[in-house]
C-alpha cells in the first residue's frame, strides 16, 4: 500500500501553487504568489521546494531555474529525471520512457564514476510551435 506523505502547511501551499501553474515558476515567482498566505520570506520557499524535490513532487528545471510538478506517479526521481522543453513557447514535459531511465541507472562514466541522479533536459520544438 502507497504511504501517504504529510507536508507542512507552507509545503502544501508551495506544493497547490506550482500544481496549478502551467508552466515551470521561479522560486521568487512562488514567493509573490503565497506571500498572501502568510510565506514571507525566500529561506521559507527554498526550504518547501527543497522538502518537495525529496519528496519527488516536483522536479528543478536546471536550465530555467524553475520548479514544475512532478506528473509521474511511478517516477524514480532520485534515479532519473528527463524533460523535453518547447525553445519556442517554452513549455516543459517530463519524459516518462522506462528504457531510458534503464539505461541511465545503470550508466557509468568512462572514467569509473556511478552517478547517482541525473536530471536531463532536451530541447526542440513541440507539434503547435513547429507548425507555426
């Protein structure tokens, strides 16, 4: 049976925002959007997205510097995260493909080094933007 997990309030705030967003938000973003419900400051922000991403509800975007939610349910988040990104209308999807996670979970650097997360971001054009 799956564990519910338990978030403090400012987790579950930060958490409803970015689930709701269409796109990926910028920590300052969240910041500006739940300072009406009491989170004030960033050290409180970074402190929810960082409990967040442990807890594999959502993923940093690294190019953007921005947070999105995590749509996977069966997502290995501490193995493998990979995301295509629209360079046109910037629109972020994570890529859910068990072969690649596969492949990257067993990759090791030429040089001897096992990583332990990998977190990859794939640019191009999505289907409305190379239409236009």
């Amino acid at each position: 049976m799956a564990q519910t997990q338990t978030f403090s309030k400012n987790q579950q705030i930060v958490l409803d925002i970015i689930e709701k967003a269409k796109g990926p938000l910028k920590a300052y973003s969240i910041l500006f959007n739940v300072q009406k419900k009491g989170i004030n400051a960033p050290q409180q922000i970074y402190r929810a997205l960082d409990k967040l991403i442990e807890a594999g509800k959502i993923h940093k975007i690294e190019s953007k510097n921005a947070f999105v939610a995590c749509k996977n349910s069966n997502c290995e988040v501490s193995k493998a995260t990979a995301f295509s990104i629209c360079e046109s209308c910037e629109i972020v999807d994570e890529i859910s493909d068990t072969k690649l996670s596969k492949y990257l979970s067993k990759f090791n650097h030429k040089k001897g080094m096992k990583f332990r997360r990998f977190n990859l971001e794939f640019f191009g054009l999505c289907k409305k933007c190379k239409t236009k």
